[in-house]
C-alpha cells in the first residue's frame, strides 16, 4: 500500500491535469452547453447604448439638461452607500441602507426625480451598491468589500445582508420606475469593478472557502491559507513552476474562482427579482489590464459565460488615452460578443474644463489628472477618438462626468450632439469586424505569472500602444474561446502570454491557428509550461523555435509561419511589418491610431498634416462624416490632412 501524501506532496501533475483538462473543457463544453440553450430560445444582439453618466459628489442637472437637449435620454445614475477611493462620498445623496434590515429609498426617489425635471425624456441605467455602508463593516467586525473583496467574499453574513438589500432595492425601483429603468449595473470591490486589493490575505470565511474549494478538487485539506512567501513565490522570475509553486497557483485559482462565483450569488439574486426584464452588467474582465491573479478578474471565462449577466463594462484605459495615443479595451471584446453580451466603453476622460478642479481637500488621482485633454480641441479630438472606437467595435459608450465639470463647454457638448446624430444612423446592432489579425489574451497562463514582475505590463496593457499603431485593426479574445472560432479571415495570430498549453489548446492551436498560412506570433516563452512540466525544450515544441533566442526570429513551418519575440511589448513598427508580411492589410504607414471595420475607418492623430490611406478594395466613395465632406471617389487609396489634433471618420462606400 502507498502512503497517502500530504497536500504539500501531491503531484503537480495531479493538479495540472484537473487544471488543465477540467477548466478547458469545462470552457468549451460549457459553452457548447450555452450554445444549445440559447439555440433553442434565440437572444437579439445586445443594445448600442449612446448615455450620459451622472457624476459624482455634485449631481449637476445642467450638464443633464443639455445631454438631454442633444437627444441623449439614457441616463446612468449611481445612488450608492460607500465612499470612493479619495474618502468622499460617491453619491450626492445620502446613503439607503441605513441600519441593519433598514433601508430609506427617498434617496434613490430624490436623484431619479431631478435627473427626470433635468430631462423629461430621461430612461435610467440604475447602480446598485454592493458594497455596505461604513457602519456595518464597523458593526460587525467584518472586512470592507470595497478593498478587500476577497476577504469579504465568501463571508455568508455579508452575502446575505447583502443580499436582502440588492433585493429590497429592486423591489423598491421595479414598483416605482419600471417604466423608466432599462438596465441594472451591480457595483462592488475595488472602485465599484469588482476589484479584490486584498492580496490573498486571509479571513475566516475566506480560509472556510478555500479548505473547502480546494478539497473539492481531490486535494487533502490544507488547513490554513498558503503564507505571503508560499503565494508570491515564482521559482523561475517571471513564471512560476507548477510543481515548486503548485499551493500558490492554485491559491490565485481559488481567489478569482471566489469573485466570480460571487458575481453569480448577486447576479442571481437580482435576476430573482427582475426575471430577465431588463439586462444586468457588471465592471469586469479586465485581463487586458488587471494583468495578475490577485485582482480577481481571472474568472472572465466563466462569467461570460453564464446567463446572469448580459453585459460587461470598464472605462477605456488610462495607460494611452491623451491626444495621440490609441486608447483600446480593457477586456477582450471579441470574446463578449462572441458571447453574445453586450459592453460598454465608459469614457471618463478629463477635458479641458475640469483639468484643474480638485474634489473638496482632495487632489485628483494622477491617472485622471495627467492623462486629460489640455484645450477644447484636444478634447473634441480625443472624444471622438472614443466615440469611433466604440462605433466600430459594435459596443455602447457612455460619457461619465466622473467629478463634475467635464462637459462645462457648450461646444465640447454640441460635438457630442453630432456624434450622437452618426451614433443613430451607423450604430448597427451586427457591427462587422474588418480585423485580420487576431490577439489572443490567455487567462491560465495568468496563474502562472509573477504579478509583482515589473515586466508584466509589457505584455498587455504596454503592448496596446504597438498594436494600436500598427496601421491595421485588430480583434481581441480570450484564448478560452479559441475551439470555437472561425479563425479563416485572420492573417496573422498573436499570443502575448501563452505560457501554459495542455493538450486540449494544443489541439486547438494545431486545427484553427497553425495552419492555412497563417502568420502566428509568440512571445517569450510559448507552451513553457505543458502536460504539468516547467521546460524550456516545450518552447521549441510548439513554435519550432528553441527557447532564449536574443533576437525575433521567424522560420517557415508545415503550412505556416512561426515568429517568436524574445521580449514583450513589440513596437509599431514590429508589427507592423510582421503583418505585413503576412498578407495583412496596412491602412495607413504612420504610427497613428488607425480604426476600421467593414463600412467605417478612423484615423486618430496629434500632431497633424497629410496623410494616406489605402483602402483593402476600391471604394465608389469615402465621406469624412465630423466635416461631411467627400475626400475620394472610385480609388483604393486616398491623401487627407488633418488638423493637430484631430480625429476623422470616414464612411466606405462600395461598389
């Protein structure tokens, strides 16, 4: 007879095996499982929502009234019970739950009833808090969700109180605003998206959970949470081993299991009371941006997935929002409307009329402040940068007045006005992506990834300033969905972390990427960890390409072509001319942002002057749509100048 081995014993590939076979098939068989259901009761495309977003601390109804008088009625309000991240009250109301079991809605009656005299026409998006108020994290001795998340998480005191809450607050608003309420957003974590700042450290209910979670996976008990040294251990630098650092790859695996199944608690619960009448969406999914396992956005497979939540949002990023840069998503949008989901690109970018107001004793956090448009034009330009980025990714936008005063300029809202007139006439609901190449963002490899690595933002959020400059669209997926998607129009594939393939991704990449002359671009390590091994020789495995080359190399393989780059955050230029190469469409040769879709092409620039554009076909016309002016006709290359700064759109007609 064996002897049973310790949970510090177990097999690494024990656990590799269910990691790897488990969670991947389980992605795939729980989305062929949705795909069934929902063939059998077909769902519409998700709304294209064009909306204002209240603000905080000071609720401004002029800025409401003149968002209504250019015909923007969608309203987003945000009664909340917490203070924000400055120590200041979100909401300029007070709060609603008020005492345990208590709760007082005139609040919530008191902000929809001056939004509506604000605009009479106004239909609401309504928040709702999750996070309790300051005296029940005091009352009773409990971790605050707002920071700690997953502290709080699993804390079935919590959970219920709060729920009873979401509950009665629903009840609350369907009796009364029905008539008015389109949609519901569950806030709660870090900044109201569902962010744990906790670090994996401990509570009892988050010990319970973890006991209990990892067990149920054929685990011996581990009796207590994994040491701050056992967690944060990554035996190789940037990634971890997954035998030497087994206990702490599973630990982050629990901890993102936690919020997502978090999400579905109050998902669930607020789906009880709405029976589906309205859709329902979250902050999350972040993985293009909250690049490591302790923020709790690694369960994004699984939430997209599910059927208690329709929509996914996140502010557009911060790292390159000023004029010039190229802006993107947080999440792989791709994959949510792969999904069938909506989403919403919240813009709460600084303008030139609050880039000097403070909150009261309180200075603005830097990447609100440093990133914001310095004159009405940069403003104009860099809003419409944001409209055409939501207008051609087939998603909805809202214009968050996050502290107040940022549309004080009657111009700046008049320019607003037009691209809500373009919103209504070319917003379709199937937007067609004009993309050729594909990004794949791997949520797996994630777990194995050293988060306190300085380097870990060269692989998603500092990679966005390459690609958004390349000269060519790209689309962005989670590498979860890759079984199931048609991968025949993509040019080139790139896969900025794909550190751990098993054997299920590897038969994915081998039938829908490696093959049909396909240009696939890898980055550092490939496959580095495969079948629950830790070995530079799998790199050479997968890409044909041995592990700790110094320079980008590139070899021609059965029917494809394999490139490695040594290092992350490849340039404009890189890209730009490894897509090239691989048949991809270039719009445009300089590094400005550059947009398009099948019918819609933008051009996003600081500094200004001529440039030319080449179009994939001939087109019998191209209409820049903000000076409604015809640039060309008959041609499949154009010359235009624009302003410094400035943002065109143009419209493609074709034959």
């Amino acid at each position: 007879m064996q002897p049973t081995r310790t949970f510090w014993q177990t097999s690494s590939n024990d656990w590799l095996r269910w990691a790897a076979s488990g969670l991947w098939i389980g992605f795939v068989l729980g989305g062929i499982w949705n795909r069934l259901a929902w063939a059998e009761q077909p769902k519409s495309p998700p709304p294209r929502w064009f909306a204002y977003r209240c603000p905080y601390t000071e609720s401004e109804p002029e800025t409401t009234r003149r968002f209504g008088q250019i015909g923007v009625h969608l309203v987003h309000i945000s009664p909340l019970n917490t203070l924000c991240s400055l120590g200041v009250p979100y909401s300029p109301y007070p709060a609603s739950w008020i005492g345990p079991g208590k709760y007082d809605f005139t609040p919530v009656d008191q902000y929809i009833a001056e939004v509506v005299q604000s605009n009479p026409k106004a239909k609401l998006m309504c928040g709702v808090d999750l996070n309790p108020p300051a005296w029940w994290v005091r009352l009773n001795r409990r971790p605050d969700s707002f920071w700690d998340l997953g502290r709080a998480a699993a804390d079935e005191k919590w959970r219920q109180e709060t729920r009873a809450y979401l509950q009665a607050f629903l009840q609350y608003t369907e009796s009364r605003y029905k008539d008015r309420i389109v949609a519901y957003t569950l806030f709660c974590g870090g900044t109201l998206e569902w962010i744990d700042h906790a670090e994996g450290q401990e509570s009892s209910s988050r010990r319970a959970a973890w006991r209990k979670w990892l067990t149920a996976q054929g685990w011996p008990d581990p009796v207590d949470i994994p040491p701050f040294s056992i967690r944060e251990q990554a035996a190789h630098g940037l990634l971890r081993d997954p035998e030497a650092d087994k206990v702490g790859a599973a630990y982050w695996r629990f901890n993102n299991w936690l919020v997502g199944d978090t999400i579905f608690y109050f998902a669930k619960a607020a789906q009880e009371v709405l029976q589906h009448r309205v859709p329902v969406g979250i902050f999350y999914g972040y993985l293009n941006e909250l690049a490591g396992a302790p923020f709790g956005h690694l369960d994004f497979d699984r939430v997209c997935r599910s059927d208690w939540v329709d929509f996914f949002m996140s502010p557009s990023p911060y790292q390159d929002r000023p004029v010039g840069g190229a802006g993107g998503f947080m999440v792989p949008v791709a994959s949510v409307r792969h999904h069938g989901k909506g989403f919403i690109q919240e813009l709460d970018h600084r303008t030139h009329t609050c880039r000097g107001w403070k909150l009261p004793g309180v200075g603005l956090p830097p990447p609100l402040y440093e990133s914001g448009f310095p004159t009405l034009e940069a403003s104009i330009a860099g809003l419409r940068r944001e409209f055409a980025i939501a207008l051609l990714h087939g998603v909805s936008l809202w214009w968050f007045n996050i502290f107040g005063h940022t549309y004080d300029d009657p111009k700046l809202v008049e320019a607003i006005g037009q691209m809500r007139t373009l919103w209504d006439q070319l917003a379709e609901a199937e937007t067609q992506s004009a993309a050729e190449i594909a990004v794949f963002l791997d949520a797996e490899s994630l777990f194995y990834m050293n988060h306190r690595s300085g380097q870990l933002a060269d692989f998603f959020s500092r990679q966005r300033i390459g690609l958004g400059r390349m000269g060519a669209p790209y689309d962005l997926y989670s590498m979860a969905d890759l079984p199931e998607l048609d991968l025949s129009r993509y040019k080139m594939v790139f896969f900025p972390n794909l550190f751990v393939v098993d054997k299920p991704k590897l038969e994915a990449l081998k039938q829908k990427v490696c093959s049909g002359g396909k240009t696939v671009l890898w980055v550092h390590a490939p496959g580095m960890i495969t079948d629950g091994r830790y070995d530079p020789a799998n790199v050479q495995r997968l890409c044909g390409i041995a592990y700790g080359s110094k320079e980008l190399t590139i070899r021609a393989m059965d029917g494809w072509t394999s490139v490695l780059a040594p290092a992350p955050n490849l340039s404009a230029s890189v890209l730009r001319d490894l897509a090239r190469k691989a048949g991809v469409h270039i719009y445009c040769d300089k590094d400005w942002p550059v947009y398009a879709n099948r019918r819609l092409l933008a051009v996003h620039t600081e500094s200004g002057g001529p440039c030319l554009i080449r179009l994939p076909r001939q087109a019998r016309q191209v209409r820049e749509l903000f000076s409604d002016r015809v640039v060309a006709e008959n041609t499949d290359q154009f010359e235009d100048r624009l302003q410094a700064p400035d943002t065109a759109l143009y419209l493609l007609q074709w034959d």
